[in-house]
C-alpha cells in the first residue's frame, strides 16, 4: 500500500465515472446519499470532478435527528452541490410498528438486525426516489474493505447504480480524500454505521489498518483476526453476487 498512487488513482476513477454515465446515463446526474462520511464524501467530490457540481445531488437522510448533520452540511457546502433533506424518521417509525405487530402474531419479536438493517434500506428507497425524480443514477458509496467483510446492508447502502469506491481499500479512500482537498474532519472521521453506538472497528473486531493490509498483500500477524476475517469474508461473499435463480433449459 505505501506505493499507491493517490493522484494517479483518482483520476482514473473520474475517468471511469465519465465513461460509465456517457455509456449509460449521457446527460443524467449522480445522486447519493451524504452521511457526513469519508466515503460519501469522497465519492461526491469524484462525481463533481467527473461530471460537474450541477449534476451532482445530496441527499441527507436523518431518522429524527442526525447527531452529525453538520458533517453532511459541510461537505454539500465545500463542494456546492445541490441537495435535498429527506427525513425517514417517521416512515421509520410507522413500518417498524406495523412490522412489530405482525411478528407478535407470530409469537416473535423484531430481530435486532431488523432494527440496524431498516434504516438503510429506507434510505436507499429515498435516493432512488429522489434520483429517478431527478434524471439520475444512484452512487454506491461502499469501499472494498467493507465489502470484503460484509459491512453493509444488502439493499440498503450496498444498492446503487455504479460504485466508483469497490476496488478501494479505507486507506486508499482516504489517501483520494486528501488528495482531493477535502476536510481532514471529514476523510479521517471515524466509521460508524450510526445505529449502534459503535465504531466499525468496534463491531468488526479487528482495525481497517489490519483489513487493508491483509486484503492487499494476504498478510495478517494475529492468526485468530486472520480467521474471523476469512470467515466473514466467506459467509458474506452472497452480497457481492447476482440473485441466484433457476436456469431452464
């Protein structure tokens, strides 16, 4: 990883991104949702590099209160792009209700995977409203290191149209970031899904630090990392692959 070429990279994914919207959205614009993140942050300043701030569109999304708004705000605001605030707060509240009820008639109670997995596929109902609304094409904003280890909520934030950060490690993301100029708040921010009070880290059991590493060169010092990362690797490679579905022949 010390021989990554931020600068170099980052062009290339612009590039990538102007011929993925010529051959598939000519004259569309990117939509995405702004969490304040490095990796929104970054995927929305390489938007605007590849197709220009006026077709690019935020889209901040809070479920009542979103301690870090001010985060998305200074993003939307350094690079002046468009945006809109969709609160999902009560959509939230209300499915989750109706969903309770139901699972009561079935003598079950919600699952707490229900409850961390809802906010993010209602989110991404509201981007691809918003981007279909608006002539666009919706950004996933995932990274390889989370991809690899399944962090993600399939349907939710690992949906999307193109994903300019999915061959990127965390510390290639963030190299982009700097290169890019954007605020050290904002590309060093500490990951967190939101939901559960920790860090990504936290939750993972192991550092991106090590991740990346492991991912790039196949490295790992601590054998027992080195098997949890395997194993959820291996159990969460289904979020990468099309649905299966039956061939007849």
């Amino acid at each position: 990883m010390n021989t990554f070429n931020a600068k170099e990279v980052k062009d290339q994914v612009v590039q990538w991104i102007r011929d993925w919207f010529e051959e598939n959205g000519p004259g569309c614009n990117a939509v995405l949702g702004v969490s304040g993140g490095k990796d929104s942050s970054v995927v929305a300043a390489l938007c605007v590099e590849a197709l220009g701030k006026d077709r690019v569109i935020g889209v901040t999304m809070p479920n009542g209160v979103q301690p870090d708004i001010d985060d998305s705000m200074r993003l939307i605001n350094h690079l002046g792009i468009r945006y809109c605030c969709v609160n999902i707060g009560e959509t939230y509240n209300a499915l989750m209700t109706a969903v309770e009820e139901q699972l009561a008639t079935l003598g079950k109670e919600v699952s707490r995977q229900t409850v961390i997995n809802m906010p993010p596929r209602l989110r991404m109902t509201a981007v691809y409203a918003v981007s279909q609304s608006m002539n666009g094409r919706v950004a996933n904003t995932c990274n390889l290191s989370e991809d690899w280890v399944g962090y993600s909520t399939r349907y939710g934030d690992a949906a999307g149209d193109f994903a300019p950060l999915g061959g990127l490690t965390v510390a290639e993301v963030v190299a982009i970031g700097k290169e890019m100029g954007l605020p050290v708040c904002l590309v060093e921010k500490t990951p967190s899904d939101g939901l559960t009070g920790k860090s990504d880290e936290d939750n993972l059991g192991f550092t991106y630090a090590v991740l990346d590493r492991y991912i790039r060169t196949g490295e790992c010092d601590d054998p027992q990392v080195k098997a949890l990362i395997d194993d959820k690797h291996r159990k969460n490679l289904f979020k990468l692959k099309p649905i299966p579905h039956f061939e007849y022949r």
